[in-house]
C-alpha cells in the first residue's frame, strides 16, 4: 500500500518540473483565512497543483510550460473581494479564458479555503492544508496529503481519489466513478460514494468517524474494499464487491451487498454492552471478536458447527430445509478472542482465535467507546443469502 502511494506522489509531481518555463502572477495580497476559487470548464486538460508556502511575497498564479512573453491575465481572468471598509482580500476567482492545455500551480497560504472546479484535468494538494476544501472534476484524478478542514469534499465523475496521508473534518465526502485510497480519514460524519466505473481496489488504513457510510454502485463483482481500522459506526452498502475486509473494528458495522457472492472478513477488537452489528451478503462471511460483554448471536447459512473452545449460555440449530440452517445463541463474554465464519459454499463455523490477529498501526491509542445512547441491543446478525 505505502509503495503505491509514493509511486504516485513521483509520478504526479513529473507533471509541474521546476525546470519548465512559466509565467507567474503574484497573489500577494492573499491573507490567512481567504477564499481561493478556481475554475477551467473548457475541454482541454488543465492540471491544477496547489502548494501552501509561508510568505505572502510567494504567493501566487503560476502557469508552466508557457511562453514567457504572455500575460497571464490573458490567459486567465482574475476578480478580488474585500470585506467592507477592509483592505485585506477575502475572496479571489480565477477563471480560464480559453480552450488550451495548461499546467497551473496555486502557491497559496497554510490556511485557506479552497473551491476548484476543473472540467478535464487533474488536481494535487501538496503537504498540509487547513481549511474548508471543495474540488470537483469532470474527468481526472484528485490527489491530496495532507487537509484538515470543517467540510472537505472531493469528487471527480471519471477517476479516483487518492489520500496520502490524513483528511480531517466534521463533514467529509468523497465520490469518485474508480477507487478511493486513504491513508486515514478522520470526521464526524463521512460518506464515501463509488460509481459504476472500472474494476478498481479500494484501501483505506483508518476510518475514525462517528458515522460512516459508503456506498459502491460497482456491480462487476470484482471490485474490493479493505480497511485496516474502523473506530465507530460503518455502513457498507453496495451492489456487487467480491469482497470485503476489515483488520480491526472497534464499533459497530452495518455491511449490505446485494450482489451474489460478496465474501466479508473482520475482526473487532472489542464488543461490548448494546452494541450491535449486521452483515448480509451472498458470499462468504468470517467474522472473529473478543467480547467483553456476552452478545446474542445470530447465523444464516448452508451448515453451521461450533469449535471445542467456544462458550455459550444457550444456543438453538433450527434447519429449514437440506441446504439451509439458522443458529441462534448467546455468546459468553471471553478472555480470547472468537472466530465466526458463515459461507454460502455450505458451513458456519464457530471456533477460537488469535487475539490481535488482524490488528493494524493505526489509531491503536486513541480507541473511544460508542455512546451508549446511541446503539443497539448487543447483537451479531450475519446473514449468508446463497447455499451455493
């Protein structure tokens, strides 16, 4: 994973050389806290980078790979916004005038707000931004490392999403046709939309949200999504992954696949008092925990058995017909972690497990229970739809 994202950092920053011939038109009357909007809607590619710098006297418009004699306001229309009876800038527009290719680089301060809409093109966040983000593409690739801001909102209707580092916010949304790569999101609420665009991975280190939704409309069955660490509440729903994998939960997880044959793979670190977890796919389903609280379980699938190691108050093993079998019981709370997988390919299995098997680096210090008032009754739902 880290390999990747190194390999793209190289290969984006190829694309805005020092080396190339530029012309530069200062933004020097740029403040903290201003508002920086950009915007290219012709059809020409125009790769847009966006680098934060310490001093007003560096701030600035820059085109590359661009005869210098031009005036850049030729090229791009330039509007300013005071606030009343203040000289400081609030708010600057940057509009491109005309059809033709165009390598742009924004030198801009550490905090600002920023709003790009690039029609075909590219976009990169260099380093550490804070402020309110909002990117939006027509065709075209959206990189960033590093953003901390109140709303970060990216989309782009034809390519993906790829965070190197870290975006932090109350609300943060990503939509993107391909995948979305994360290093680590942190947010209140977080939504995370894939379309129906090529078979594509989607990775994420660490989700730390109160709420967070993700949605694939991707029916190829053979798209994934892997998560390293979920810290509070995760809904999956989607129409067609092969599969699902997540190293660690600590919370609660919701996973809906409509599709056929969606395998799922997790493993909570902790489970304890009113908390309460679904999964319904049509693959197959493996599931460790370490509860600290027993919990009521519930397990749909073509056969279920229970391993030696495996505790509970009561249990019950309903059979609906040859291929198809309900298990219900209540799990004793354990000093070892259980493993639970229910497949479509015929069994359920209820056995032991390493304890941290699946663990990852992140957020490991920083784990917080879940409100109380905000969960259900402490329950495992895993349903397995096909018996083939």
């Amino acid at each position: 994973m880290f390999v990747v994202w190194r390999r793209l950092k190289v290969h984006n920053a190829r694309r805005f050389s020092s080396a190339s011939a530029s012309v530069v038109h200062s933004l020097s009357y740029l403040s903290h806290q201003s508002r920086v909007h950009f915007q290219a809607s012709d059809s020409s590619r125009t790769n847009v980078e966006i680098v934060p710098v310490l001093s007003a006297d560096e701030f600035a418009l820059r085109v590359l790979e661009t005869d210098k004699s031009i005036d850049i306001q030729n090229l791009f229309d330039i509007e300013k916004e005071s606030a009343s009876h203040s000289i400081d800038v609030t708010r600057v527009c940057i509009t491109k005038k005309y059809n033709f290719d165009a390598n742009v680089q924004l030198l801009v301060p550490h905090t600002v707000a920023l709003n790009l809409a690039v029609a075909n093109g590219g976009v990169i966040l260099k380093n550490k931004l804070e402020g309110d983000v909002k990117v939006v593409l027509g065709c075209g690739d959206i990189q960033l490392d590093k953003v901390r801001g109140d709303t970060v909102n990216l989309t782009t209707n034809g390519g993906k999403i790829d965070v190197l580092t870290l975006v932090e916010g109350k609300t943060v949304r990503f939509n993107a046709t391909e995948s979305v790569t994360c290093k680590r999101l942190m947010a209140n609420n977080a939504e995370i939309i894939l379309g129906k665009g090529e078979i594509s991975n989607s990775v994420f280190g660490a989700i730390y949200a109160s709420t967070c939704n993700f949605v694939s409309r991707n029916q190829s069955g053979q798209s994934k999504l892997r998560i390293g660490n979920v810290h509070g509440y995760l809904r999956v729903s989607s129409q067609g992954l092969e599969s699902i994998d997540i190293d660690s939960v600590t919370g609660a997880l919701d996973i809906e696949d409509s599709g056929n044959s969606c395998n799922v793979m997790a493993h909570f670190d902790s489970w304890t008092n009113q908390m309460a977890s679904n999964i319904l796919v049509g693959g197959d389903v493996h599931v460790s925990l370490h509860p600290s609280a027993s919990i009521n379980v519930e397990l749909h699938g073509v056969q279920v058995t229970t391993g030696k190691d495996t505790e509970f108050v009561n249990s019950e093993m309903d059979t609906l017909d040859e291929n198809y079998a309900i298990f219900t019981g209540e799990l004793c709370a354990q000093k070892t972690a259980k493993d639970m997988s229910s497949g479509s390919t015929g069994k359920i299995n209820v056995d032991s497990a390493k304890d941290d098997a699946m663990r990852t680096s992140f957020f490991m210090n920083k784990i917080t229970d879940l409100d109380e008032t905000e969960v259900k009754a402490s329950r495992l739902f895993v349903h397995s739809l096909s018996g083939d």
